[in-house]
C-alpha cells in the first residue's frame, strides 16, 4: 500500500507539473497577445496623429504655394508650368491637382497661337506624366487593362489584382476580382463621358480627363479596395479613346482619405 500510494503522489506531482506548466504557457501567451494588440493600438494612433499633421503641414505650404507661384496671373503662364512640373513630379501624389489643370487649362485657352498649342502641350504632358509614375506605384503594368474604344461601345473588364497584391474576397458575379462595365458615351477635346456599372450593380457616370490622376480620383469599393479610369489618348475626329482601367489594393492608404482606426490597426497588423 505504501508503495501504490507513493506512485499515486509521484503521477499527481507530474500530472500537476504538466497543468502548471501548460497554464503558465497559456497565460504567457495571453499576455504576448495582449501586449501585441497593446502595440498594435498605440502604433494605430501614432500613424493616424501623425498622417493628420502631416497632411496639415503639406497642406498649408502647398496652397500658399498655389497662391504665391501657381494661381498668380502676373507670373507668365509658361513660368507657372515649370512650377507646376516641379511640384507634380516631387509631390503628385499629395493632393488633387484637378481643379488646379482646369483653371490652367481655361487661361493658356485664352492665349494667342501658336503659344496656346504650346501651353496646352505643356499641360497635358505634366499630367500624363503625373499620371504615369502614379500608376507605376501601384505596380500597374503598362497596357495591362488599356482599351481602345468607339461612342457607344461597351466593355466588359474582370479587375484582379496583380502578382503580389493581397487577396481579396471575390464579387458575386467573380471569385477573386471585380466586374466592370464600361460604356463611352462622348468623346470631348480632353475628357470623356462613360457610364460605369461595378459587379452589375447601379450605374454611374463619370467625366475621365487627362488630368484625373488615380491617387487623388478613384472609386471606394465595397471590399474597401479602388478602381480607377485614366484618359491615354483621344481621337476626337473619330469619336475615339483609350483607357486604362485597374483596382488597387484597401491597404493603399491614398492622400486626404482618412482612414477609420479599424482600417489603421488593420493596415498595420499586416505587417507586424
């Protein structure tokens, strides 16, 4: 008896041991997790304080730049140009230029030929170029979803991200992507008019021009990822053009959107 019941204290020593030992593991565990989403929280702050007073700083320089360099009509167009070269090919990325190239556009249309031809040449090479390094952030591909279209035609476009972009849950008409249809309604000397219907929901219509630049105009979708539209060329006299159309993963946090704090501790759990 002596015997069995010193094994019996010898397997209740070890038995205890091990539930001690796995209570300890759970509990350490426990606590790295919480102190992860502790981490995760506060970097979630951080980065959201931080982005507000950043955009705030830029924000103020830049519009006393617009007034000071951009928007002075005594400085001669061509000047103003070069200016807005310099700021689009350091910071295109940091706020809308749109309204900026209409306003351009409306004066150099005042001007004189051949002056005014050149201007205009100015301005949509300083956009398309713009739009361009943008696009190659993004990891598009040239020609990837380009399509050259006539008035009235319709096309139909399967977004799905490109090799190394996160995975997302697919649409109910595409696993793994969304559908777009997209019809060109009217071809104008710098823009277009399409009609665009996402994964045959409600239809939508948008002015594309070539001053549309997809980090700044873009469309939310429902999975929290973008689609944009950018204008390559016209062919007014045969009521043509071209357009690429791409999605661009919800992670992208883009200039003067303010993400929630769930999209922030979400953007940074991904990387952690």
């Amino acid at each position: 008896m002596p015997e069995e019941k010193s094994t019996i204290v010898g397997w209740a020593q070890v038995i205890s041991t091990i539930i001690v030992s796995l209570v300890g593991v759970y509990f350490t565990q426990k606590f790295s997790q919480e102190q992860e989403e502790t981490r995760n929280t506060l970097a979630a702050m951080q980065l959201m304080s931080q982005r507000e007073q950043s955009e705030l700083d830029f924000r103020q320089k830049a519009f006393a730049l617009l007034n000071e360099k951009l928007l002075n009509t005594r400085i001669p167009l061509g000047n103003r140009l070069a200016t807005l070269r310099l700021f689009q090919e350091n910071f295109n990325s940091a706020l809308n230029s749109r309204l900026l190239f209409d306003a351009l556009e409306l004066e150099a249309e005042k001007a004189r030929e051949p002056e005014r031809d050149h201007l205009i040449g100015e301005l949509l090479s300083i956009a398309k170029a713009a739009t361009r390094a943008q696009e190659m952030l993004l990891g598009v591909k040239p020609d990837k979803l380009t399509k050259d279209m006539t008035e009235g035609e319709s096309v139909k476009v399967h977004l799905k991200f490109e090799e190394g972009h996160h995975k997302h849950k697919g649409s109910e008409t595409h696993e793994g992507g969304h559908e777009v249809d997209i019809t060109l309604k009217k071809v104008q000397a710098r823009a277009v008019i399409v009609d665009v219907m996402i994964d045959r929901a409600d239809q939508s219509e948008y002015e594309v021009s070539y001053f549309d630049q997809p980090f700044t105009d873009n469309t939310l979708l429902p999975d929290g990822h973008r689609f944009a539209i950018t204008l390559k060329d016209i062919d007014r006299e045969k009521h043509k053009a071209t357009l690429s159309v791409f999605e661009f993963p919800a992670h992208y946090l883009t200039p003067g959107y303010r993400p929630t704090f769930d999209e922030a501790y979400k953007a940074i759990s991904q990387f952690r």
